[in-house]
C-alpha cells in the first residue's frame, strides 16, 4: 500500500508492474463514523520509538516501495528525520507477538491538498507474506482513528497499482478526486480492476 508519491516497485496492496501506474488523490471530508477493525490473534501495534527507522525502511523495502533499505531510511530521514518526535505520536507499527518484529506500519500525517492544511493518511506498508489476513485494514484503521483526534478531514495519495489497497482506502469513507481527464483515466482503471 502506498500513500506517497513515488512510483516505485510493486506496493504492498498487490498491485503489479504490468498496470498502467496513474497517480490518484482520495478524499475524506469529515472524520465522523470511521470503521473500526482489529488486529487478528497474534499481533499487537505500537506507536513509533528511536530505532524504528529501521523497521520502517525494511516494511516498505519488503512492500515493494524502495530497491533496498537504505534508500528507504535515507527517504525516512529526508522526509521524517526533523519531525521524529511528531511521528512518536502518529506513526504506527504492527508487530508480530510471536517473533517481536514489526511487520506492518502506517502514518497518520498531515499535509495540504486542495490548499487545506489536513490530515493524511500516509506510508501504509504491510510486509507481502502477510497479506490477506486483515492487517491492511487493521492498520488503516487505527491511523484512521488517531489521524481522527487530530484531523476533521484527511487525504491520501496513492496510484492504480495499489487497487487492492483503494478498496479499502473506499471502505473507509474516502472518495476520489476528478478534476482532470487523468484523474477520470485513473479511476476507470481502477473501477475496471476493482469491479471486472
């Protein structure tokens, strides 16, 4: 799942090289009845601590997002590296109960679309074996929730590849933005590989 805007590898939502990749904005006007889902058996989260660049730069190297690690904690650190104590607050982690790791991270961010400073739902990243057991959702959910406490309305930036994670990105009450033809591209695509 990515939420960013770099075109990069296969995301953690199973999307693939072989779709057309067109970047796409969501929107969540207001942050009343989000949905709630939890962690299955077996995992529990925990918001950033020192360190955890690391695991970070592993999650989204795993999902697909940078070639190797140390690219991704180079992004990290460009792009979090000033605000960690913020990201203590807004960034967060599933980790495995059965070996400790972190397998799983999300950001509840905060950034301007549309000139409106708002939250933004950001860096969601699942490592790929673990797909299909309902961390997506889980971990969406809870940066939903926090971004909530801080936020009244939020918005994401991801791309077709990541369709299996825009159906969950819709589930939650985000709707896309069309202003332009490429937009409008963008969403047929999906709907042509969400609905086929």
């Amino acid at each position: 799942m990515r939420e960013h805007d770099q075109p990069k590898g296969t995301g953690a939502s199973g999307g693939t090289n072989t779709i057309e990749h067109i970047p796409v904005v969501m929107v969540r006007e207001h942050m009343r009845d989000l949905p709630a889902f939890e962690l299955p058996s077996g995992f529990t989260y925990r918001y950033f601590t020192e360190g955890d660049e690391s695991h970070w730069a592993e999650i989204e190297t795993r999902a697909g997002e940078f070639p190797n690690p140390a690219d991704a904690r180079a992004h990290f650190s460009k792009e979090f590296g000033a605000h960690t104590d913020e990201m203590r607050s807004r960034c967060v982690f599933i980790v495995d109960e059965t070996t400790s790791k972190p397998v799983g991270t999300a950001t509840a961010w905060h950034g301007e679309w549309d000139g409106v400073e708002q939250g933004r739902l950001h860096w969601v990243g699942l490592v790929p074996e673990l797909h299909g057991r309902g961390l997506g959702k889980a971990i969406v959910s809870l940066a939903m929730h926090r971004m909530a406490s801080l936020h009244t309305r939020a918005y994401l930036t991801t791309q077709t590849t990541s369709f299996v994670a825009i159906k969950i990105y819709l589930d939650f009450g985000f709707t896309p933005v069309l202003k332009t033809a490429e937009d409008r591209r963008g969403w047929d695509l999906v709907k042509s590989l969400l609905y086929a």
